[in-house]
C-alpha cells in the first residue's frame, strides 16, 4: 500500500470519528436536556428531547453507511478496519443512550402532579455523573485514549452505587408517605435508565480498547448487586 493511500485511510477514518464526534454530542444534549426537563418540569423540552430521535437515527443510518463504503471501497485491514468496526459499534452505543434518553425526558409528562424536590436532586447529581462518564469517553474516543477509556470504565461502579442509593432512598419515601409512591416509581425508572446508560458508556470504553489494541480489557468489569 502507497503512502498516498495510508493517507487517505487515515483521513477518511478521520471523518469517521469527526462524524460520531456529531453524533455524541447530540446524545449529550439529549441526556442533559432530558434530565432538565424531569427536574424543572419542562415538558416543552422533553418534547424537543422526544423529536431529536429521528435525527439521531439519521446520524446512526448515515455513519453505518459511510462505514461500510470505506470497509469495501479502501478493503481495511489491521487496525485500521478495527477502527472502523469500533466506529459503527460506539454508534450503536450511543443510540442506546439516546433511547435512554428519551425514554427518561418522556416521564417528565407523568411528574406534573407531584411534589418533586428531593426526589429530583437525587436523580439530577447521578445524572450529572452519568453526563460526565459520557463525555469522558467520547473525549477518550476522539483521541483513541484508552488508558482515559479504562477509568471510565472503573467508575461506572460509582453509577452502580448511586443507582443503588437512590433505590433506597425512593423505597423510604414512599413507606414514610405513601402519597410519594408513584412519583417515587417514576424517579427509580428514571434512575435505572441512567444505571443502563452508565453500562453504555463502559461499553464504548471497551470497544475503545479494543479499537487501540485488538483485544477487549482482560479484567471483568467492577460490579455492584442491585439492590
């Protein structure tokens, strides 16, 4: 292969990730934006989280099929067609997310009636550290950092416990005022979700490390039992 051509790969892989880039940084909006919506009660913005779908699978539809072009146009091997392969799996992943996403702005809908304070705190700081594992790893992705990509992966322990907390919180609530149990319902939902997306994100942390090194991380990933 001429140096003309490994250099058209590597800008034309380049792309690729400038494109997913695009598509992570609707996810992020979709997830912060979601989680504003359920804790100011926002519901023209969970609507506006909701319409976004289409355009993301618009992205998702758009980067497979720039993916498969480059696979069969410039025939990649090695590492190169690794990270190709990598590319349409963190798509994947981060379609996943925003149907998390939407699924969480979607709940804001069911909140109107209730009291929401506490409830909303709780679910509003594991959000944040949701939203932060998230960019981590799409800053990880872009740079094809993986050493960054296996810390995020350490954390999401930290999610498993948050969502654990949460849980326990929401279940005494909901003994001390049973008028609580429905919205409290609602907040676990919500919270599971954000767990899932936390899962996600450790995926696209692994796929990183496999993208860099041709193998997926040799330790199992930390976990915390449901409670």
């Amino acid at each position: 292969m001429n140096s003309q051509t490994v250099l058209n790969i590597s800008n034309e892989l380049e792309l690729l990730t400038g494109e997913i880039a695009g598509m992570g940084g609707l996810v992020e909006d979709m997830l912060s934006d979601a989680l504003a919506a359920v804790v100011t009660y926002d519901a023209e913005l969970a609507l506006e989280v909701v319409d976004r779908d289409g355009q993301l699978d618009e992205l998702k539809s758009k980067i497979e099929h720039t993916i498969f072009d480059l696979i069969e146009r410039r025939e990649l091997k090695g590492q190169d067609l690794r990270q190709a392969l990598a590319g349409m799996k963190v798509a994947v992943e981060l379609r996943r997310i925003g149907n998390l996403s939407r699924s969480i702005a979607k709940r804001t809908s069911h909140l109107k009636d209730y009291e929401r304070s506490d409830q909303a705190k709780s679910l509003d700081r594991m959000g944040r550290l949701v939203s932060s594992q998230l960019k981590r790893v799409l800053d990880a992705y872009g740079e094809q950092d993986y050493e960054t990509a296996l810390d995020v992966r350490e954390r999401d322990e930290e999610v498993d416990e948050f969502y654990n907390s949460i849980f326990r919180i929401m279940v005494t609530y909901m003994i001390e005022d049973g008028r609580k149990i429905s919205a409290c319902a609602h907040f676990m939902f919500m919270a599971k979700k954000l767990e899932r997306a936390g899962d996600h994100c450790s995926q696209i942390a692994e796929i990183i490390h496999y993208a860099a090194t041709g193998e997926y991380p040799a330790t199992e990933r930390p976990v915390v039992d449901d409670v």
